[in-house]
C-alpha cells in the first residue's frame, strides 16, 4: 500500500477527481503491474496498472488468484471510463485490498460487489494517508461543495492596504512564491470585484527565474470573480492567461454552487476585505492561510470586513495546525474550531 499511495502522489493535485494508486501482485509477492489515475477522464488506477501488466506481457493466467492494491475503493460506476470492479473481475483478481472507502455515492460500494463476486477484500489499509492525499476532493465530495481556503497577506496590525490603497508589497518574496506554489494547487483561485478593479490582479500561478524573467504555469487553475460590477475591456483578468469566469451573484452559497457544477473541488480565496468577510459569515470557510509580515500600518483596508461581531463572545475562533517562517514573513496555517 505505501508504493501504491507513492504511486497516487503522481497524480494531479488539483481537478475533479482524485489521486489514486494501484499495484498488482502475485501469489508469490512479484509485481505484476503498477499503475496510478493521471486525472478525469484517462483511466482509473486499476485499469491502468492491468494495462501495464499486459504491457509487461503478464499472461492472463498470472492475473487469476492475484491482488489488487488500491489507495481508493474500486469505482462499480460508469462514469467516464467503466467500473473498476468489472476489470478486476474480468482480469480474475483473487484479492482486493484497499486504503480509503469511495466517499462519492455514485461510485461506491465496489467493495460490496467484489464480496459478492466471492472476491477476499480487506479494507482500511493506511486509510488515513489515502485520505490526506486527497484531503480537498473527499471534503467537497462529501458535502458538496468546495473546499475553500480563505488567504490573506497582512500586517501584523492587520491591514491588507495602506490608506491610499497601496498594497504592493507588504510581504517578501518567499511569501509570495508560496502563494504561487499554492495557488497552482487549487482548481480555481477566487476574488470579488473590488480587488479586481482596485488591484488589476493576473491570478495566474507563475515563477520568476533567477534572470527575472516571468515564467507562466502550462495548467491554470480557473480565475473566479464574484460580484455584480463589470470588469473593464483591458482587465487583466481578462486576458488569455487563464480562463476566468465572473460570477455575478454576491451570495457565497451560490456562487459555490455554481463551482461544484463545473467539478471544482478547491477554491482559492484570496479577497478582499468584502468577500473574506462573506465567505465568513456564511461559514464556508475550511482553511485560513495567513502571511503576516513583521510590519505595522495603523490605517488601510482590513484583511476581513466587519462581521457584525459586537462581543469577545462572538469571537471566530480557529485552530493553529502550522506555522512556517518564510524569509522576513510568518505564514500561519488554521481551520476552524468545530462547534
Ligand atoms: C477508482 N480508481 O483511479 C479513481 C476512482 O467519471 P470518472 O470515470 O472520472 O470517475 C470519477 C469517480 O471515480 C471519482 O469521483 C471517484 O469516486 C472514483 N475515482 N475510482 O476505482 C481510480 N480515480
Ligand atoms: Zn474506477
């Protein structure tokens, strides 16, 4: 199971749907076949490891009596490509054993169907590090909608801007590199008109070279504008960078809606003070990510907008899982506390 999960971890980090590793052995220990999901629409692990059995000229009568081990329960749906299930049935698999269930209830139940298919299944093999592999797929999955991470970058007084509005650039360089890194790891990275009008932001994912020069990720993620106002002809936004939808609503529910429609399992928040405050106050936010900068500003805009919080008892309060110093800057990392 641990070579299958290094084998998930080739998968992409971001898109509709999870990472996940199978390998295939014989009864006695040999690797017949390993495989891994490459993203929606190519072939599921398991069939992509028979796949590299055959590939290996694996004869059919080697794959009876073998076991599967997979990272993610066996897919018994038809989705883009056919059941899992039906492949490892057909390839005469004798033993199945699997890490974490298939939290998505149109492609559950597969291990049922092995079982029933007189298939020894064992289940819950280093289930948890399946699951943190794919830890914002499993959550949007199972409530559907969108994991979101809400970031901001502020001072340590927490102003995101100065009064004049200027807000270019309260962190160092290694702040913003981790943000282009994370970025590049949601589906789709999100902000209100506000920002856009005021900041002309890319909300590309992009490096810069040691000479300077800029280089642009092949795969961005989807750019997201929530709000009513039109975004001028020359936005930047507007460019062919990215593809960038607006979505013209100021309801957060909605809009997230709206996201999990088109399979976006991870949304990237990134302001400002008018949408933190929405996507708040609608409770739908599941990671903060917080770069503070050892600066004080004393006036300028807020990282959050007002919550019509009135009382220390009204206080949201949010749990501390990581924080990482990043050149002269501090980049906190925490999720809510559950009621
Ligand atoms: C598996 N093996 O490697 C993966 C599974 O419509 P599709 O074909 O893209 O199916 C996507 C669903 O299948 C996904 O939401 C999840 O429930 C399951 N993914 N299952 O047996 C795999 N990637
Ligand atoms: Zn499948």
């Amino acid at each position: 199971m641990g070579r299958a999960l290094e084998l998930a971890a080739r998968g992409p980090s971001r898109g509709a749907n999870p990472r996940v590793g199978c390998v295939l052995l014989a009864p006695d220990g040999r690797v017949l076949g390993e495989g891994h999901h490459r993203g929606a629409g190519t072939a599921h692990a398991e069939v992509d490891a028979l796949a590299d059995a055959a590939r290996a000229g694996t004869a059919a009568e080697e794959l009876r009596g073998a076991t599967a081990v997979v990272t993610l329960e066996p897919c018994s749906h038809t989705g883009r490509t056919p059941p899992c299930t039906a492949a490892l049935l057909a390839a005469g698999v004798a033993r199945v054993v699997v890490g974490a269930a298939d939290p998505n209830p149109v492609a559950a139940g597969g291990t049922d169907v092995l079982r029933a298919a007189g298939v020894d299944v064992v289940t819950g093999v280093l289930a948890g590090r399946s699951s943190s592999l794919n830890r914002t797929w499993e959550h949007a999955v199972r409530h559907g909608r969108p994991f979101v991470t809400l970031k901001w970058a502020s001072t340590l007084d927490g102003r995101v801007a100065a009064a004049d509005g200027s807000s270019r650039w309260l962190t160092g360089t290694g702040a913003r590199a981790d943000v282009h890194a994370r970025r590049a790891t949601a589906d789709a990275v999100l902000v209100g008109t506000g920002t856009a009008l005021v900041d002309d932001p890319w909300l590309t994912t992009r490096s810069t070279g040691a000479d300077g020069t800029v280089h642009l990720a092949a795969d961005q993620p989807l750019r997201v504008v929530l709000g009513e106002r039109d975004l001028p002809a020359d936005a930047r936004l507007r460019d062919d960078a990215a593809p960038t939808l607006q979505l013209r609503t100021r309801d957060v529910t909605a809009a997230l809606a709206d996201l999990a429609r088109r399979e976006v399992r991870h949304v990237w928040v990134e302001g400002g003070p008018t949408v933190a405050a929405a996507f708040l106050h609608a409770g739908a936010v599941d990671e903060l990510v917080t770069y503070l900068a050892p600066a004080v500003l004393g006036a300028g805009a807020p990282a959050v907008g007002d919550l019509g919080i009135t009382s220390v008892a009204g206080t949201l309060r949010f749990r501390l899982t990581d924080v990482t110093r990043l050149g002269g800057d501090v980049v906190l990392t925490s999720t809510p506390e559950k009621e």
